[in-house]
C-alpha cells in the first residue's frame, strides 16, 4: 500500500467529496493529490533565409529521430523562457520569440504543448547532452522519414503555412489527430 510521507498514512484512488474524478487520497488526513497534465514547450526556429533548427535526439522516446528544440516547462517560469532555455539546453541556440504558433494536446500522455515561432540571433549552435546533434534545414532538406513525433510534423506545416504572416489565434491538431505515434518510426509526413 502507497503512503503519504507527511502523514505516513495509506492512499487510495476514490471519488473525494465535492469531486467528480477519482483522485489518490490520504485516508489519514484527507490531502487530494491532483495528477495534471504536462505542459511542453518549444519552438520552430529559423534563420533569415528560411532554414529551420532540428535537434536529433539522444535520449527516449525516439532517440535517433529529429524533433524541434522542446521539452517540458519548469517551476517558477514562463512558457516563453522555457522554450528559450530548451532551445538553448538542446542546441545551444539563441532565439527571439516571434509568438505562439500552435497549441497542441497529446491526450494519451496528458500534454499540452506550447509551440512559438521563433527567429535565430545567429547560427551558432552548440550541442546539449539530450541531442546528438543539431543543424538547419531547407523544407525540402527536412528529414520527413526521421521525425521524432506528430506534433513535430504539425508544427513544421504551421510554421510553413503561417510564413511571412503575422501570427494570429494559435493552430491546433489536425483534425482528428491526437499526437499518437509508434515508438521507434518516424512521425507520419504532412498529409499523411
């Protein structure tokens, strides 16, 4: 049986008063633990002739596999920071946040993710320890067959759609796509 340690008394997944979602409650002093979903945050960055930033993965799910500079936000920060910081943790990149692009839910893992469209200052880049490397790519250069996951493939098609406009209200999934994707294989291409 779990146990809270500040109580040390049992949880159990129930209904709590006032409730209509089972949730882990302590029997002991009645404290709700809330599992929330996870918030990613990240970017389509781009140089000023168009090339975008990818990052191959180093780490799981989908090392090996090409994916935009994302990760999950931290504590005490703003989604525009955390993205600045994964940009710079995956690739050592130094962007300047142009706006939101997209958001996206991943229902199955419980994510929302937060994609801005972002400009690179310069094109240094410099390889962080969850990417194996990173560089920039022409659309027609974009390694379709390696990418790491859906919302990968989305964001690259917003961001081409949405190119020399200002943004507006934020893209969302394609309709009836939820993020879903087999481990070890590329996400689907555009229009898949």
């Amino acid at each position: 049986m779990t146990r809270y340690p500040e109580s040390g008394g049992p949880i159990r997944r129930h209904i709590p008063d006032g409730d209509n979602l089972p949730r882990l409650v302590c029997d002991t002093c009645g404290f709700i633990r809330y599992d929330n979903p996870k918030i990613v945050v990240g970017s389509v960055a781009s140089l000023n002739d168009g090339r975008i930033l990818l990052c191959r993965r180093a780490i799981e799910p989908q090392a090996g596999f090409w994916t935009i500079p994302a990760g999950y936000m931290e504590e005490n920060e703003t989604a525009e920071a955390g993205a600045l910081r994964e940009a710079r943790e995956e690739a050592g990149a130094a962007l300047e946040i142009e706006g939101l692009l997209a958001v996206y839910n991943v229902p199955r893992i419980s994510q929302v993710q937060l994609i801005f469209r972002a400009r690179m200052a310069d094109e240094l880049l410099a390889i962080g320890p969850e990417s194996l490397e990173a560089q920039f790519f022409t659309w027609d250069e974009i390694p379709w067959d390696a990418l790491a996951f859906p919302s990968v493939v989305w964001a690259l098609s917003h961001h081409r759609t949405a190119a020399g406009r200002p943004l507006g209200a934020p893209y969302g999934n394609p309709t009836g796509q939820t993020g879903d994707f087999a481990r070890g294989h590329a996400a689907p291409r555009p229009g898949d």
